[in-house]
C-alpha cells in the first residue's frame, strides 16, 4: 500500500464529500517515442504493447489498495486550515475572519452605526501547495483499469460527480444493466445532454495546443481509478 496526494478541483471535491463522486479518469502518459493517437495498440491488463510487443506507456498512477488525500484549495488562519469547497462565495463580510470573529483592530461590531469597512477577499493557495497535514478527506483505491475515453456510458459520467441531478439514476440503472441511466434501452434526450456536457467539461480541462491529442474528439487512452471514502492511516501526521 502506498499513500499518495491527488488533486481535485473545488466542485468536484464537494462531489467526494456528497458521496458522488466515486471515480476520477486520468490520462494514460506515453513513453518518449509512442504516438498516442497510434490506433494499433493491443491493450492487456493495465498495460499497451505495440506493433514489437513493447510495452508503450508509463504504469499506472494509482494501483488497487493505495490511499490516497486530497489535495484541495486551501488556505490557513490562526494556525487553522480552510477549505474553498465549504464557502459559497471568495469574500468574508466586512470586518469578518474565517474562524468568524472579527479582528483585534476592529472596534466595531456587527450593525454599528458608521462603519466603513468593505468585503475582505479570502487568499486562498492553489491546491498543488497544500501540505499532506491539511488533508481532511482519504480515499482508498478499489480498481484501476485502461480504457479509452469514448467508451464512457451516462452511468459513468454520473459516477464522476459532475452531475448531481442525475445522480438518482444510478440504481435504476445498475439494476436493469441497459445502456441508458434510466433503465430503458433506449438512450433519453437527458443521457444525450449529459453525454455532450461532459466532453466539453473533458476539453476545458486540456491544453487548448493539446486537444488534438487528448481532447475528446482525439478519444484518448485514460485510466479509470475507482474510490471510496476511508479513514486517515495511523501513524499519519
């Protein structure tokens, strides 16, 4: 078992802590000299193989077993840490602090009269900076498989967090086994918006210079790593 951070943006860490969100896609990286569009490649387990039965790109990630924290948009006061996914809004009330008092050097209170302090913008630090000690949410890796990215169902697009007004469908949908979320055989105009959302939540999350290559039209490999909520390890700071 190893434990490793993993970066999640603010909407879909809220995701993770409504119960969501249970998968995240990542794309598959290419060794130095593979073509990544290259159609040929025979897939076996988590692995390409190429034309000379080479193996063609980097191992996975994340393997089955792993724990995982949350890297988050964050920030600290007093010695305390704040997360951008329990806030609403970028700006505190006038005079206010995260831990919601007002500060030392301020002699008013809340509905004096004449106060002329403005909203306070919250400086929140990039996720990548945020220390393993901030984490508040651990997952625990349950599966890890290749796929390409086109091969997603509705079912999968739901199971990602991205659309919590479908999220109902899900166990209409494992039960009858169909094709559409909401268990008939035929796709519903609703599965096709969702379907149509999500490639172009995919392609705002790829390099503009890099969409012929891994947006959604280029149906990019990906691995597929499934989650579930677990405690934070003993022993970890």
């Amino acid at each position: 078992m190893a434990i490793k951070p993993i970066l999640f943006n603010t909407e879909m860490v809220r995701a993770i802590l409504n119960g969501r969100k249970t998968c995240t896609r990542r794309l598959v990286r290419f060794l130095s000299g593979e073509n990544p569009q290259w159609t040929g490649y025979i897939r076996d387990g988590l692995m390409l193989y190429n034309g000379k039965n080479e193996p063609c790109v980097r191992k996975a990630p994340y393997q089955p077993g792993d724990v995982l924290y949350i890297r988050e948009t964050w920030t600290e006061e007093c010695e305390k840490y704040y997360y951008r996914a329990d806030y609403d809004s970028d700006y505190l009330d006038p005079c206010e602090t995260l831990s919601g008092g007002y500060p030392a050097s301020c002699r008013n209170h809340p509905g004096c009269d004449g106060c002329m302090a403005t909203s306070t913008r919250i400086h929140w630090r990039p996720s990548i900076h945020m220390p393993k000690e901030a984490a508040r949410i651990w997952l625990k890796v349950t599966d890890v498989k290749m796929e390409r990215l086109q091969e997603m169902k509705p079912v999968d697009v739901i199971k990602e967090g991205a659309y919590p007004d479908c999220w109902d469908c899900l166990n209409t949908y494992e039960e009858s086994g169909s094709q559409c979320c909401y268990g008939t055989e035929e796709q519903c105009s609703q599965c096709d918006g969702v379907m149509m959302e999500w490639e172009k939540l995919w392609n705002s999350t790829i390099k503009k210079s890099d969409l012929d290559s891994y947006g959604w039209d280029a149906n990019p490999w990906v691995w597929v790593i499934e989650f579930e909520r677990c405690k934070k390890p003993k022993g970890e700071k």
